[in-house]
C-alpha cells in the first residue's frame, strides 16, 4: 500500500486519519478529497503531506480522476449532526447515500484493491442494556442514522454483488481536538471558555460511549489492513457517560459550576444509549490507549490554547 485516498479528509475524523498516517507511515502518499463544507477546514492539515482535491463524493465525473491509482480509499465524507438531519434531510441522503454509492461505484471501476466505510453507531437505533455485536439490525431512528445506514448497506451490496473489498467500521462518539463545536464536547468548552451557558437535553439521562479520535484511527488502520469485504467491525469507547456525568466533568474541566448549565427541550427521536461490543476488533490486536480522563484533559487544554481556530 503505497497510495491512500482520504474523502473527508478535512473534517474532523478525516483529518485525524491523514495525521494519524503520517506519523505512522510518513511514506504513504495521501490524497484529501473535501468538499469544504461548513465543518471541512483545509486548516486541519497544516503541516502534513498531502495532495488536496476540492470536490463532492457525489461527482461521479471528478471521482473518475480522482479514484484511479489508489491502494486504499477510506471514506469519511458525511454529514453527520442529528439536529441538522432533522431540518434538513435531503442533504443527509443526498452524501450518506447516494454519495457513498457514488463513490464505491467509483472504486470498482478503478480496480481499488481496499475499500473503508466509516460509519457510526447511531445505526442500531437504541439499546437499554447489554452491548450491539456486529449481528445486530440496524433500526436507525434519525434522518442522520438513516442515511448513514442505507450507506453501509449499499456497501455490504457491492462487496457481495460485484466483490468489492469494502469493510465497515461502526464508532461510538469521538472527541479530540479539532472537532467543530456542533458536537457537544467542543460545544460546551467553547461555550464555558467565553463565559456563555451549555444546553443540556431533557433530563441528561442520555448514554454515549465516548472514544478519542486517535484511537478510533488506530482501529480504521487495523480494518483497512485486515478487514474482510463485506464485514463490519466495531470500534468501541473507554468511557460510558450519561450527558449529565459528561457535563459535570466538562465543567470541573473548564472551572465552572451547574449554574452555567440551561435545560432545554430533548431532541425528536433522540436515542437513550448506545453501546458496542468491539471483541471481533479485539481479536485482530485492538486495543485503545488513551484513558478518557486524560483525552478529556488534553482535549480542554487544546480549546483553551487554540482560541483562533475556533472563534474564526
């Protein structure tokens, strides 16, 4: 594997892979494809290597320049909040879907030798208790879950229908640097850090299970080398919090009392918990390496000394 083809690239996640590549092996020649929407920063990849193409997943055209050459596509173009697949659905197909097929379509004319379908928990729906294993149907209940699992399963299709080698990887909330402050963490550091209140959904009850995005990326290597096509593979948390216990936590980071925090109405169709059973990743060798506490930690800090990038 010599050439690695990143769509997504300059999101959050993506732009973690890219780095996470680079440091791992910084002999590896990346492409970054982006479509630079709202919450795609070309300033994410200061500082590493790459080649970046400004482009739609959904460009059938562009892909067939792009695609061909490549050892290994990973796919993390997405969008990819609930709230805003809530008002606005079409554009959540729109990429989730019909780009994701776009671009598998894209991949099988080219010969692409290894294909990686990033997705998300959100699509088994809710669980109360126990842990989804990789069996488990998907039951999404959110435009946003939805999309993201018609994606997934367009996938499964192609490595069964025409025998391409796409793997799945389904991840639990990431957190880390860099992440757009839509997403709760950066949301309420953000928030906290220039003195404005956090919104906490219904009672707090929610559970999420929480992973640093540098692990999530180790798991999304292991996949890439060792995933079979048409499986799926979980990469599971450190840390199963209640929104309430997160944002107790948040706010003892950030020198903040519950003052600071302002109830609102709960979200439509907003899942109770999540949880996954990541034994099948296990047993290819994963394991993730940074505590929470401490990801927590580290995470707050880079808030805090990286002011510039969030407040443009």
């Amino acid at each position: 594997m010599t050439r690695v083809l990143v769509t997504g690239g300059a999101g959050f996640i993506g732009s973690h892979f890219v780095r996470y590549l680079h440091n791992t092996a910084p002999d590896l020649r990346v492409t970054v494809l982006d479509k630079l929407t709202y919450a795609g920063n070309r300033a994410n990849l200061e500082r590493v290597p790459h080649e970046f193409v400004h482009g739609d997943i959904c460009d059938a055209g562009l892909l067939a320049e792009v695609v061909p050459g490549h050892d290994l596509v990973v796919n993390f173009a997405a969008e990819s909040h609930v709230d805003r697949s809530i008002a606005e659905a079409g554009a959540f197909m729109r990429t989730n879907a019909l780009g994701t097929q776009t671009l598998l379509q894209a991949c099988l004319d080219a010969g692409v030798p290894k294909v990686v379908q990033v997705s998300t928990d959100e699509v088994y729906g809710s669980i109360d208790t126990g842990s989804w294993d990789e069996t488990a149907p998907v039951r999404p209940r959110s435009p946003y879950s939805a999309s993201k699992a018609a994606g997934d399963l367009v996938a499964r299709a192609y490595a069964i229908t025409y025998g391409l080698d796409v793997s799945i990887t389904r991840c639990g909330n990431n957190y880390g640097p860099r992440q757009y402050p839509e997403k709760v963490i950066p949301l309420f550091v953000t928030n906290l850090l220039r003195g404005r209140k956090v919104p906490l959904y219904g009672d707090g009850g929610n559970v999420r299970d929480w992973i640093h995005v540098e692990d999530h990326c180790a798991g999304i290597r292991l996949v890439a080398e060792q995933g079979e096509p048409g499986e799926v593979y979980h990469i599971a948390g450190t840390e199963e919090l209640t929104n309430r216990e997160l944002t107790a936590r948040l706010l003892a980071a950030c020198g903040r009392d519950w003052d600071m925090v302002e109830y609102v109405e709960d979200r439509k169709g907003h899942d109770r918990r999540y949880s996954l059973d990541d034994s099948k990743l296990r047993a290819l060798g994963y394991r993730p390496e940074i505590p929470f506490e401490q990801g927590l930690k580290d995470t707050v800090r880079w808030y805090a000394e990286h002011r510039d990038w969030w407040e443009s």
